[in-house]
C-alpha cells in the first residue's frame, strides 16, 4: 500500500526532517511540498536552506514548492498531510484543510487543547483517535486534524504514563531545551553561546496543559484530563538537538527506584514503521542520558530515562529525547501511521 503524503511548511527546521525521515519510509510517499509564498514554484532544494546532515533525497530536491493552500493542492492526489507551519499561519490554513477533505497529522500549536482534537502519542493514547467522530460532527469536517505535542512535552510524559500505574499526583520538570526548538531563525549565537535562556515563551504553560490531556481519558467521545498537576520550568541552552529534562514525580504509592526503574523500561511500544520496539531505555549510569551521545537512541524516536533517585519531592530522573524527530518530525510520521493503521486515512 502507498499512502500519498504531502508536507506543509516543508522548508523549515521540521519540514527538513520529515523529509529526511520519509526518504525510505514503507508506505508513505511524498507527493507535494508547500512553504511560504516567497519559497513557491521554487525547486525545492533552492528554497529550503538545507541544514539536516544526510544530502536532499534527488527526487524531492527538484520537486516544486507549492503555495500552503487549498486551491495550490488540488491538482495532486494525496492520502494524508503532514504540518510544520508556524502556528499562526496553520489557525487558518489547517481548518480550510479539513474542511476540504484532508487528514492532517500536525506539530503546530493551535488547537492542541481543543477537546475535539486528538492531541496523540501512540503508545500513551492511541485511543483519542476516537475524538476524530466528534471533531467530524462538531465542525462538519470531511477530513480530520490531529496534533502532537510540544517537543518538551513529549519528552517527558512517555515517562509519566509509565509512572501512572503507581498513582501520579504532582510533577514538578525543569527543561534544558536545544536551540533548533526555536526553528532556524529562532535564537541568534550572540544570545544562546555562553549562556542559558530561562524563558521560552509560552513553554511551561504548554507542558503543564498538554500533559494532562495526553494523560486523560475518551469516553463516548468525550475528553476528561487527567488530575495530575504539572509544574515547569523551561530553559534553552546551548545544544543543537535534544531536549533534556530534570523530572521530579510524586506517586501515591511511593514506589523504590527499582521499581520505577522496571516500569520505565518495561513500558510498552507499538507495532508502527517508526515505533522504536522500546520506547524508554533506562540507563544504569547515573550521568546519562546527554544530549550529545543519546538523543539518536532508536533512530531519535527512543526515549532515554536515567539518574533515578527517591527524594523528599518523589522519584527524580532525567529524560532526553531528540525535539525535531520524537519531539516534532517523528511525532507526526508516528501520528500519521497510526491514522493509517486505524483506517482513517
Ligand atoms: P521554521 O524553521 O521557521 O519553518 C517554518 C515553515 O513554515 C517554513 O517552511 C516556512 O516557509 C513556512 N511558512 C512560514 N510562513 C508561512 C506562510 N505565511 N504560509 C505558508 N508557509 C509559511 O519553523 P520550525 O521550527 O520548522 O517549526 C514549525 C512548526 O513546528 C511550528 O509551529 C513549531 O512551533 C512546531 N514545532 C517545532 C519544533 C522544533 O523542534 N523546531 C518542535 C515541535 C513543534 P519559508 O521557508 O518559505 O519561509
């Protein structure tokens, strides 16, 4: 089976990746390519700045740039749409989509918290795909619209719907984020080299709300978030890729670390092309992971939990992941396969 993919925002920091990831995929193939007005009807390796460190597959670096737009897409068949538009840019352009009939798997913010969107991580709740029903009634969609969650969210709460078996009533997460989670134009050298960035706009806010909604139940249709409180604090430091994350959880039954440590490691995965077989590796080491040496464990979609430790505020750990593939790219190829699997697209 091929499925006929399409990549909005194809240019950037996340467009580049998808591309990159899909080069060999099994099933999807990409068909269109869409960036700003000032990249379209450009080949596409003259308007994407290309930073990712495999060369542009040849096929797509003649491809043509399309506008991001319903009109610009409609002489092409295509099965499915990826998104890595900024999100002021996908409010307006992803509801016209689904609207016109496309499925779109999407990394931009707008909407996560919607209650009739289905905000997805498949091995944490590939069930939320129901609220696709809803979303269709609500909105008269033809298609659908999908969302997976900030880079420094999905880092982390892999982990916590691990914990979840042992009562999770508070975390407290305090990030050090890598600069390509600002996109290419995000943060300049003069502000990031020999320094540390303690706000990122926006950021904690997201961990703290989309957590809970990954976390939570469908029933019916019908979104209730999870009860656990989530307190953040996110910083960017001087990485290129991987987010890493000092988490302190707070679980009812006060499991030892060693328990802890089998949960995480015996968390279960999913039968999907891009699933890692594990999606957490625990290190026994205690300085591990970092970003450097761990972020492409599982071809940067595994997860990496390390430094266990009781302490006064519950269990702490560290965890990492790559931002730009589980935390964006690889989320939505992840997200988009199950879309495939569960015959929505
Ligand atoms: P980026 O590098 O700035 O790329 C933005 C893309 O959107 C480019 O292809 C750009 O095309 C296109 N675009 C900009 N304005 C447009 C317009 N008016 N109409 C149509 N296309 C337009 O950003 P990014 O880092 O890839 O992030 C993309 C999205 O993913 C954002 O919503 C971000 O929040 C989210 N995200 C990013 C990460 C991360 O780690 N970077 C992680 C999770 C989620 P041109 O090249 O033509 O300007």
């Amino acid at each position: 089976m091929s499925v006929r993919v399409g990549i909005l925002g194809a240019t950037g920091a996340v467009g580049q990746r998808f591309v990159q990831l899909l080069e060999d995929h099994p099933t999807f193939d990409i068909a269109a390519l869409t960036a700003s007005p000032a990249s379209a009807d450009k080949r596409y390796r003259n308007a994407a700045k290309w930073r990712v460190n495999t060369p542009i597959p040849d096929d797509i670096a003649t491809m043509r740039v399309r506008e991001t737009s319903v009109e610009a897409l409609e002489d092409v068949d295509l099965d499915l749409l990826f998104s890595s538009l900024p999100s002021s840019v996908a409010a307006d352009i992803e509801p016209e989509l689904c609207e016109a009939g496309y499925v779109v798997s999407s990394n931009s913010s707008n909407e996560r918290m919607a209650e009739d969107i289905p905000l997805t991580i498949p091995e944490v709740n590939a069930d939320h795909l129901d609220l696709i029903e809803t979303q269709r009634e609500e909105r008269g969609w033809d298609g659908a619209l999908v969302k997976n969650p900030n880079c420094s969210t999905i880092t982390m709460v892999p982990t916590l719907a691990a914990l979840d078996r042992f009562g999770l009533s508070r975390v407290h997460v305090a990030t050090l984020q890598a600069v390509s989670g600002a996109g290419y134009s995000g943060v300049t050298s003069m502000e990031i080299l020999d320094n540390a960035l303690p706000h990122i706009g926006g950021e904690e806010e997201k961990m703290e709300t989309e957590s809970r909604k990954l976390l939570g139940d469908v029933d019916d249709g019908e979104l209730s978030l999870h009860d656990v409180e989530v307190s953040a604090s996110c910083n960017r430091v001087a990485t290129l890729d991987g987010h890493l994350e000092n988490v302190f959880a707070e679980l009812e039954e006060n499991p030892s670390a060693e328990a802890v440590h089998e949960a995480l490691g015996s968390f279960e995965g999913i039968d999907l092309p891009s699933a890692p077989d594990h999606p957490i590796h625990v290190f026994e080491e205690p300085d591990r992971p970092q970003p450097r040496l761990d972020r492409m464990r599982g071809k940067g979609m595994q997860i990496s939990a390390g430094g266990l430790r009781e302490t006064a505020a519950g269990i702490q750990y560290n965890c990492l992941a790559h931002n730009t593939i589980r935390g964006a790219a690889g989320a939505s190829i992840l997200n988009g396969e199950l879309l495939a699997n569960e015959g929505w697209v």
